[in-house]
C-alpha cells in the first residue's frame, strides 16, 4: 500500500487538527442527508433502486473505491478522494480532495455523470451545486456497521452495472464476517472482552475515541470493551483520564505511531504510565485504511484485532 501523507491519515483517522476543523471523519454521527433540491440526489442507499449506468464515476470514499478495485470496474473511475488510497492503483487517480471539504469546481471539472460517496460527504451545498449540474449523487448512510460495507457494495454494483458480481462479493465477505463474529461471541461469553483504549495520534497529538466514533464501532465488533464512555467524539489524552479509565491494552493505527516516532517514544508519554497497559506494553496497531475505514477489508481487520487482542490477555 503507498504510504499515506499526513492529511491523508487525518482524513481516515481524524486526528486533532482535523477534529479541531470538522471533527475526525467517523467521530461525528452520520449526517442526514440535505436536500439538494434535484431529482439527481438520491437518498441514502437502501434496498433496491435502478442501476445509475454510470459511464463516468467519482468516488468520495475509501471504502467505495476500493469495492471499484475488487469489482473490476475501475476503467470508469475518473476521479477519487484522498482517502482512496488502496490498492496502490486507486492513488493514482486525479483527486478532488479532501471529502469533508469538497469543492463543485475540482469535482465536475472531471465530467463526471455520476458520484458515489457515504452521508459524510461534505459540504452538503457543494453536493447540492454538483446534482444541479446533472450529475447523479448517490450516498450510502454512513453508521459504522457491517450492514454498511454491505450497502456500499450493492451501491457500487448499481452504480457499475455490476450488480451480479457485486452479491458474489457481498456473499463470500458476509461468510467471513460470519465466521469472525463467531469467534468474537465467544471470546466474549468466556469473558474475554478486554478494557480497550483507542488513540489517533497522527497529528502528533493523541486523542482518545469516545462514543459514537467509528473506533467504538470496532472495539465493540473486535469483542472489546472502550474504555471511554460517557461522551461522543474525541478528547485529548490525558494522565487523569487514563488512571481512571484504566484501560489493559491500546488500540491504535501504525500510520499514528509513525507518526509519534515509534512504539518506543508512544509508551515513553506520561499520560499512559498509570495504566495497565503501560505495565505490558500492551497495544494491538493495525493499518488506519483497514481498520476504520469500513469497506471490504472489515472481516479481515476485526479478526486481525481480535487476534490481537487475545494474544496479549493474560
């Protein structure tokens, strides 16, 4: 996989400057979805609805792109944002930025007739300025679930023409879903579900995942359980939180910890001293794509967590 630029990693992760800005990418909840006043709009992918015949497809997803990759349906992708960083190929296709911050301009200047995105596309009138120029937005509702990847592969099959390949897609990744959250019930009913902390530190200042983020999602769905209640989004990490939250093991991203210099200078910051975690060293780091970015690779990066996580357990 290339490797990510610094506001690439901000956008998958939402570290604190982009938290500062609009908040982290899935540390808000899912907004409704504005209407743009054009028949081109279409709501929130739900169910069946005709195929958008697309000859010219933006994506404004990582997740999406990736399924475009998986489907073999790239010779229509003309454009992406730059959260569409896998596999290697989709990092070369012309970006229109970052997709919280989308301009009409960058978007339609590449002739798209049709863009795919989830609901935490943005602005909502730069969406509105795009549909009124006739081109077809269709958005998938953005909740932080399995039933999500599965609604942004229906959606790209649609949108490609490719709806047959994408249910064989959809089929074989449910399996494995199954087969993983299996494990994880398991893990659980035995009492194995470990306090877990999750940190984004890719701006070099470590926030910690409350509720309603994207990171809770998958502590939940790895068998873990987040330490930090109570509030929804992300907060600093502080030494008085984490003696109190007390967490047994660190979730975080490699992208982050390259980004603090290492494992080494992570464990060496004071706020984590007080923590069962810091007397074990105990951290499970996973590639931020992959793990929070909610598309295909989902089945893998939850048994990989839970992998992980059951490792170091005592």
């Amino acid at each position: 996989m290339p490797s990510l630029n610094r506001r690439d990693c901000l956008a998958w992760a939402g570290g604190a400057a982009a938290a500062a800005l609009a908040g982290p990418l899935w540390a808000q909840p899912a907004r409704p979805v504005a209407d743009a006043g054009a028949k081109s709009v279409m709501q929130p992918f739900v169910g069946v609805q005709p195929p958008l015949a697309a000859k010219r497809l933006i994506s404004l997803s990582g997740a999406l792109t990736e399924i475009i990759y998986l489907l073999d349906a790239e010779p229509l992708l003309v454009g992406s944002d730059t959260t569409s960083n896998y596999p290697e190929a989709a990092d070369k296709t012309p970006k229109v930025g970052y997709v919280r911050q989308l301009a009409a301009e960058g978007v339609l200047s590449l002739k798209p007739d049709t863009v795919i995105g989830t609901t935490e596309a943005g602005p909502p009138v730069v969406l509105q300025q795009i549909a009124q120029a006739g081109v077809t937005v269709a958005l998938v509702q953005s909740d932080h679930s399995w039933d999500e990847v599965l609604r942004k592969i229906r959606l790209v099959g649609q949108a490609t023409g490719k709806q047959a390949q994408a249910e064989q897609l959809a089929q074989r990744l449910q399996t494995q879903w199954d087969e993983t959250q299996a494990k994880v019930r398991a893990s659980v009913a035995a009492g194995r579900a470990p306090r877990a902390l999750f940190v984004l530190a890719h701006s070099g200042t470590p926030q910690v995942a409350g509720q309603a983020t994207a990171a809770d999602a998958l502590l939940r769905l790895g068998g873990a359980t987040n330490v930090m209640q109570g509030f929804n989004g992300y907060r600093p990490l502080t030494a008085e939180a984490m003696a109190q939250a007390a967490p047994q093991v660190i979730v975080t991203t490699t992208q982050g910890l390259e980004a603090v210099g290492g494992a080494e200078k992570f464990w060496a910051r004071p706020e984590l001293a007080l923590t069962p975690a810091f007397k074990n060293k105990s951290m499970v780091a996973l590639e931020a794509s992959q793990l929070l970015g909610y598309g295909p690779r989902l089945p893998q990066a939850i048994q990989a967590l839970h992998q992980g996580l059951l490792a170091i357990q005592p």
